[in-house]
C-alpha cells in the first residue's frame, strides 16, 4: 500500500539525509530532508511531519536539544533518533524524552522502515476518532 505520509530526516550528514530519502521514497513515503537543527526544525514546524528521523549528534544543536524543541511543537511527535556513537546515557535521556525508537547507524534499513512502518500505523490509529460508546441500559453510578 502506497502512502503520500511525509517524513522528515535531520542529519548533518548529507550522505545519510541521501539515503533515507532514497530509501523511504521507495516506499512510497514524502521526504524532506535537513543537514542543520535549525532548518530541521522549520522544516517540522511547516511539513508537522508524521515521522522523524533525528540524528543525536550534529553541530551547533544536538539531536536532544532538537527531540526537546519538537516535543514543545508537537509533544506526541514519532520521532526516530539514530545515533553514530550513542552513549546510554543519552539514548536514556532521547526515551525520557519520548522518542519512538532510538537505533545506532549502521542498521539494516529495512529494520528502520519498518518501525516507521508501525509508527504509520499507529499515528493513523491516533487520528481515527473512537468510536461512539452506547449505553445498554442505564450506566450504574458507584
């Protein structure tokens, strides 16, 4: 099943925003693509991106700086951080700040697509309003 669902790649490294975007293109996603945390941020305040791909380590914002300013945009953004040399600590601190996943480069991009995948999937489940609740009877009261 195709899907027009944008996603939005923040790295510093233009080889890695190429390879995403050529990757999560295949699948059928929009992609738009940021090598600085300040144009990765205008971008997410102006695309409200379905999902995000966050490098941890850039130049003059790191990925937590920018993971905190998206939670201050849209604070249940999915937000994917991919670190080339995370420490715990850090992953710990982008999970306390509720990031969907947080993977180390260097993993196979079919394990990435498919969490963006279930993050989809989850995010459309979020928009579809629930369902209408219809009493049989009158509610008991406690």
């Amino acid at each position: 099943m195709m899907s027009t669902a944008a996603i939005l790649v923040i790295d510093d490294e233009q080889m890695i925003c190429d390879l995403l975007q050529s990757a999560c293109s295949g699948h059928g996603y929009t992609v738009v693509t940021a090598t600085n945390s300040r144009r990765g941020l205008a971008l997410f305040q102006q695309w409200r991106p379905r999902v995000t791909l966050l490098d941890l380590r850039m130049p003059e914002m790191d990925g937590i700086e920018v993971l905190k300013q998206i939670r201050k945009i849209e604070p249940k953004a999915d937000v994917i951080m991919l670190a080339g040399g995370g420490t715990d600590a850090l992953e710990f601190q982008a999970r306390s700040l509720g990031v969907t996943d947080f993977f180390r480069k260097g993993l196979p991009l079919d394990v990435l697509t498919k969490t963006m995948d279930r993050a989809l999937q989850r995010t459309t489940k979020m928009t579809v309003p629930p369902p209408s609740v219809t009493w049989i009877g009158e509610p008991t009261s406690a």
